[in-house]
C-alpha cells in the first residue's frame, strides 16, 4: 500500500502508474472504512478501526480484508461511522463491542447487522447505504466525493480515484489563459465567504507585475461552528494541493503557502504528509510532469487570531507580523505578501478546482443558481437533528436543508432562527425558510453566506443573548488598529450587555442601530464592518425581543439570568428533595411528601435545581 | 540546562533557515518545546534574527496560542463556538472558573489544571465540547464537567469518549435520539 517513490516524468506515466495502482485493487474486495474525522475520532472511532485491524490480524491472513481510515462522512450525529464493502453498508454508533458482530456477519458473511443500520425514524425503514439516508440523499458531493472513500495519509489512494489528472490535463494541455479562461466561466466564487468571482482574482494575479507571484491557501478557518475547511483538509487534503498547482501554473508562480487553522493538527499533520508525497512523485517541485512548471508548498500554522482570516491579515501574518489588516486600496493580486502579487483563495475553492478542469466548466456551471454556481459545503449544527457535514447544489432552500437533511428541530421544540456566515452573518426567522442559499439570496436578508457555518436556533434560543455572544467574540477578537471597529464593538456590546440583564433604556435600539451603520461605513476591514450583522439582523427580525427585554424587563426565551425566575410546579414535583439539596443558596423549602417551594428573595437564579430536577418540575416562567 | 536551552532557540532558528517571515513558526516550535515561551529564550530569539524584542512581545500576545507563562500538568480546553454557546457551554466555564478558582489562561493554585477557552473545536456535533489533554469529552454539563476533572485529578485514566451525562433534565436531553 506504501507509495513506491518514483518520479512520475510524464503525464503518461501518472496513468500508468494510476493503471497499476487500480490493477492491485480488486473492485470486490472486502473493505471496511472507518471514519476519522474528528466527531468519530472523539466517539472512539480509533479503538474501533483497532479492533478490526486485530480482528483482520486475527483471522490468520486467509481473509484479505482492507481496513483504513477515511476522513469525515460528515454524519457527526451518528459517529463512529463504518462502511463495509462491497455493499457500501453504513454503520452508526459503532462501539468497540460492536466489531465481532459486524466482522463475523457482514464482513464474512456479507450479511447486515441490523442494529447499526440507521434506522429512519419516520417510517422506522431501516437504510443499508447511505443513499437510504434521509441525511445523504438530498446531497451532492463533489468537493467531499472522496471524503469517506479514500485514506487521507496514501497519495496512491487518491490517485487511483482519478486524483491528479486535473493537474495533468491542465499542464499539458492548457494555456495558462485558457485555464483562467475556463474558471472565470464555470462560475465558481470565493467559497471563504466574500464570493469573489475566483476567474477574475486569478486573472488580476496573472496580469499583476512583481515577481515572485504567490499562491495561498486560506485554511484558518475561524467561524465558531464551523468545520468544512477542517474535514477538507483532514479528509482530502491532495484536493487542496492539486487545485493550488493548478492555480500556480495558471497566475505564473512556483510559491504555494497554506495557512491554518492553530486548532486543527490532524489537518496540518494530513496536509504535511500530503505534500511529502506529492514531492516523492514529483508532482510538487521542480519541472512537475516533465513540464518547465515548477512549485512548492509551504505549510504555516496560524496562531490563534480570528482577523487572520482576512486577507490582508493573513499576509501580514505570513511575514511574520502581527495579524493587523491594511486598507485595501491596492488589492493583495497585486501587491500582498512581501509587497507581490498574491494570490488567496479559501481551501474548499481550491479543492473545486482539479474537478472544474477535468470535467469542464459547463459541467459546474450546471450545478447550482443563476449567480452562484457548484456546490457548497455547510456544517449543518446547533438544535438541529442531524449535525453534521453538508455538501448541496447552491440554490437548496433553507427549509430544505434544516428539515429535510437536518430532520428538523431537535426534541420537537420550534425552529427560531438560522444563523449563517459565522460572526458577520446573521439570524435568519423562519419567514424566510424557503430562500434558496446563495451568496446573493443570504446577502439580500441581511446575512451573508461566509464559509458556511449554518447554526440553527430554536425557541429556547435568546436573540439578544447570541447577538451578544457574537459581540463579545468579535470584540476580544478586533486586531484594535482602527478606532471604529475596537471602540463601536465595545460600545454596542455594552448596550447590549445592560439589555441582557434587564437595564435597557428607550432609544437602545437606536443607539444599536446608529452604531452599526457607523461601523459598516467606517470599519477597515470586512471584520469591522460585518461585526454589526448578528445585533441589526437580530434587531430587524426580532425586534420584539428586545423590547421585552427593555420595556418588560423579560426575556422571552427565558435564557437571561435575572429576566425569568425558576418555580416548581406543584403538580409535578415528587418531593425527592434533591433540588433542596442542590441549591446552592438553601433557597429551596419543603417536606417529605410535600411540593417543594422556592424562595424568590433568595434566588439567585443559578440554575441548578433545573438542571437536577428528575421530573421536570422546576419550570422556567 | 542553560546549554541546553541555548540549542533550542539556535536550532528552531536553523530550522527556517533564519527566515524572519517564518517567526510565527519559530515561537510555535520553542513553544511546544518549553510548553510556554520562558523570556529569556524571546530574547536569545531576538538577537538571533535581527528582531527587535518589542515586535516579538507584540506577537506573543497578539495570537491567542502563546503563553508567557507556564503551564499547569493538565490542559483544559473549553470550546466556546457558537454551538457550545446555544448548548451551555459559558454554564460550564462560569462553573469551572468559580470551582476551581480559575481565569481564562491561568493555571489552579496547585498546578493542576490551565483553563484556556478557545474560539471553536470544530467538533459541532459533540457540543458542548471540552478537550483534556487531547482527549474529547463531549455532551458535558457543568457538573458533569467538574466531576471529570475531579477523576483526573484524582489521578484516573479517563479516555475521552463523547460521554453523556447522567440523571437530571440535561441528562435526558442528552441521550435523546
């Protein structure tokens, strides 16, 4: 299975070597696939992958069974997931114990363990394949399509799935023009949030004077619940690398840097052994293919700031600086890191890349809606049934995405709001549901696509409570060089603050308001002037809320301490005396056999009794 | 020791070819060596690449990941996104923080535990999600949370399994499908 170093001189011999690799593996091997992204990885997934490699071990070699990991499936829910081939049987839950089942009965029988299979809990069907899944079915993997089949650690595996023939196709085939040519017309833009069209920015890079030309991947992915970028990398991190190649012969450099995330180590240590690789087989360094096009590809780690995302952070970062943004009046294609043209794309954008090239622009271009075409990956989380990692066709409906593939809201509580494009996107009410996604649409209602965290909200979510959390994330994260967005975020957090806790005073609103059109107007970078989204989205959309708060002194979703109080109900409580014993503050009376009561001077509204409460007696009013 | 330390510095140098542009990497290298960046080996850093101590000051504590001071014998990560937020993940950090007599980055009285509350995991579907010693414990409350510290501290092998806590309201809502 190990990579036998040769250099690949020609794109002849990288099909050749492709045949070889595809000739070694039989289409009706036994396989079985474990995941390893990170949702599996912390359910245990390597304990289980171990016990199959034991059981692989253990049965004395007569049975050729591949065992290997692969990156994320994207069903987090429902983590560890296995896949048995042939059969393509989808597991869930997979608990260590669970492997001599699946050994014995599918894996050498080639039958089904019921009980792992997902189980539909409309119609109580069971589902073999993933295709079965509710989850799957309304998805389109492109970008993801080798995420769950092939290993992330063998350079073989991705090439014998048809990887690097983008590369091969584009280098001697095309014209650097040509290829610009072909990007700028299939449509794709900036999957990182901002939805430049990535035709044109490649184009500027081309024509851009200066040399060396620099080609950056931006994998510092730092929206809170988002994880697309992380499973890319982690799961097909030679996607990444092709399409940056690519990208370099295209604009005319031989410098690639990727930048992430500090969080993300599985990431960097996939991404490291990748390049390794690609170097082994000549598909990075000098004269790739045979061809006069040389590049290389460096690997920085970000160091924990979120404005790193920004482009010309980013850059500054990279030469080592502090991650302060400049004003952009001369774009970074033309002068970015060292003061040459640099040219920056999100991961998951150049992951599109190597399929575009190979399949053609016509072929993405179908995909998706008028201005934003392909797919996108959403990490679909918060109060919904099914987290997990979503690829679609742009244009899906939100109501699609949260009911259909996220099976709705969870425990039956009412969907409230969807949350899109991290801390400069913003809350989405239930009115808009049938929008369909895309950069354009998203904007319009006042949010923004972004990398494309999608959080969903339900009725015990408070509107001013998550426009304060982003206000407190975006105000600790504010490089501080400009006055509007280190200050405005601050002064609107503090507004915000005193509604959350019951001072809200008339013409808050206002002041919420003023504030952020002042930072959209006069922010330096896209930091500041998003930063007032979550508050002016939330503001627009559920503006009673924060009247309640203000003139009421309540909090609707009854999540603001001091703004709700906790009772027990008589009706329902069972007198165990454990909330009694619980309370922190002894503010809790009662006997044996009698209700309990609580004592409303001295609460303090810590929760506890609620969180104890066996019989869901301790009501929120 | 003090030898040995003069190495660290010269070979993280060597190792990006004193590339002034590779600084970030240099302080993340000596940082994983020493577990926080001491300031004599900034200093040693500064002469070494020709950067005045200031810049490299401002780097340490502009980036989040860097620490001036040591670190307890166990790390605790906290994640704060989005996710764990809508799921109670400030319950969790205000419990710890209170309990344990802690603030974001600093280190128990006995050494024991470094609290550091990060932006995002990217491990959504384990919410609320904390790390211990790169081992995931997801599906946490706050009591939950602070009895697992207490079985490390007692000194237990705990293997990080998305657990799911026991009894009460949030335990029920936890293990619902």
């Amino acid at each position: 299975m190990t990579t036998v170093a040769t250099r690949l001189e020609s794109p002849q011999a990288l099909e050749e070597y492709r045949e070889r690799l595809r000739a070694l593996r039989k289409s009706d091997a036994r396989r079985v696939r474990v995941c390893m992204g990170t949702g599996c990885t912390a359910k245990g997934a390597p304990r289980v992958l171990a016990r199959f490699r034991q059981a692989a071990e253990d049965s004395g070699g007569g049975e050729v069974v591949e065992t290997k990991c692969t990156g994320c499936h994207g069903f987090c829910e429902r983590g560890p997931i296995v896949v048995v081939d042939p059969g393509n049987i989808f597991y869930q839950g997979v608990k260590e114990e669970d492997v001599a089942d699946i050994w014995r009965e599918t894996v050498l029988q080639g039958r089904p363990v019921e009980r792992l299979l997902y189980k539909d809990d409309a119609t109580g069907g069971l589902a073999r394949t993933p295709e079965e899944i509710p989850f799957y079915r309304a998805q389109r993997r492109v970008v993801l399509a080798l995420n769950g089949l092939v290993d992330p650690k063998s350079i073989d595996d991705y090439i014998a799935a048809g990887g690097y023939a983008g590369l091969a196709k584009a280098l001697t085939t095309m014209k650097p023009d040509e290829i610009i040519e072909i990007v700028t017309r299939s449509g794709l833009r900036g999957r990182g949030g901002g939805g430049f069209p990535t035709g044109r920015k490649w184009r500027s890079c081309r024509d851009a004077h200066g040399e060396p030309k620099y080609v950056i991947a931006n994998g510092d992915e730092g929206d809170p619940g988002a994880f697309m970028d992380r499973s890319l990398m982690e799961g097909t991190p030679h996607a990444v690398i092709e399409g940056m190649i690519i990208g370099g012969y295209a604009v005319g450099s031989s410098h690639g840097y990727i930048y992430v995330r500090n969080e993300y180590p599985m990431a960097v240590e996939h991404l490291s052994l990748a390049i390794r690789q690609a170097r082994e087989l000549g598909l990075l360094g000098e004269g790739i293919l045979g061809t006069t096009h040389s590049f290389d590809i460096k690997i920085n780690r970000g160091a924990g700031a979120f404005v790193c995302g920004e482009s010309t952070a980013l850059m500054a970062s990279l030469e080592g600086r502090v991650g302060e943004p400049r004003a952009k009046y001369v774009h970074t294609v033309e002068s970015g890191v060292w003061g040459k043209p640099s040219l920056l794309n999100n991961v998951e954008t150049w992951a599109n890349v190597p399929a575009i090239i190979v399949k053609g622009a016509e072929w993405f271009a179908s995909m998706g809606t008028q201005g934003s075409k392909g797919t996108k990956i959403f990490s679909l989380v918060g109060k919904v049934k099914n987290s997990g990692l979503v690829e679609v066709p742009m244009g899906v409906t939100l109501r699609q995405m949260i009911f259909e593939i996220g099976g709705g809201i969870r425990e039956g509580k009412r969907f409230k709001a969807v949350q899109t494009g991290g801390p400069s996107g913003g809350c989405i009410p239930e009115e808009f549901l049938d929008t369909p996604v895309d950069f354009d649409e998203l904007t319009k209602l006042g949010s923004m696509m972004g990398s494309g965290g999608m959080i969903v909200m339900d009725e015990d979510t408070c509107m001013v409570g998550v426009a304060k959390y982003f206000l407190e994330f975006l105000r600790d994260e504010s490089c501080g060089k400009c006055t509007p967005c280190r200050e405005g975020i601050a002064q609107m957090l503090e507004v915000l603050t005193r509604i959350s806790k019951g001072e809200g005073r008339d013409g808050d609103i206002a002041v919420l308001e003023e504030l952020g059109a002042l930072l959209k107007d006069a922010a330096l970078c896209a930091l500041g002037t998003s930063a007032p989204n979550p508050v002016l989205s939330t503001v627009k959309y559920f503006r009673e809320e924060y009247e309640a708060h203000i003139r009421e002194k309540r909090c609707p979703a009854k999540q603001c301490p001091g703004l709700f109080r906790y009772e027990i109900d008589p009706a329902a409580c069972k007198a165990c005396g454990v909330c009694r014993k619980k309370c922190p503050v002894q503010a809790i009376s009662g006997e044996r056999k009698k209700p309990h009561v609580i004592d409303q001077s001295k609460c303090t509204n810590c929760g506890t009794c609620f969180q104890v409460c066996a019989f869901s007696a301790v009501k929120k009013v | 020791m003090a030898a040995e330390k003069t190495d660290a510095v010269a070979a993280v140098v060597e190792r990006y070819g004193r590339d002034v542009g590779m600084l970030i990497p240099m302080m993340q290298d000596l940082q994983a060596e020493f577990g926080y960046l001491p300031q004599e080996e900034l200093k040693k850093l500064s002469r070494a690449v020709g950067v005045p101590l200031s810049r490299i000051y401002g780097i340490a504590t502009f980036y989040a990941s860097f620490r001036l001071v040591p670190k307890g014998e166990h790390t605790v990560t906290l994640c704060m996104g989005t996710v764990c937020y809508l799921k109670g993940a400030n319950r969790i950090s205000e419990a710890l923080q209170k309990e344990l007599g802690l603030v974001p980055g600093g280190t128990t009285a006995d050494g024991k535990f470094t609290f550091c509350p990060v932006n995002c995991l990217g491990a959504c579907a384990l919410a609320p999600v904390m790390v211990v010693d790169n081992e995931y414990f997801g599906g946490l409350t706050p009591a939950s949370a602070m009895e697992l510290l207490q079985r490390i501290a007692a000194g237990e092998k705990v293997e990080g399994v998305a657990e799911k806590p026991k009894g009460g309201r949030a335990g029920r809502e936890a293990r619902r499908p």
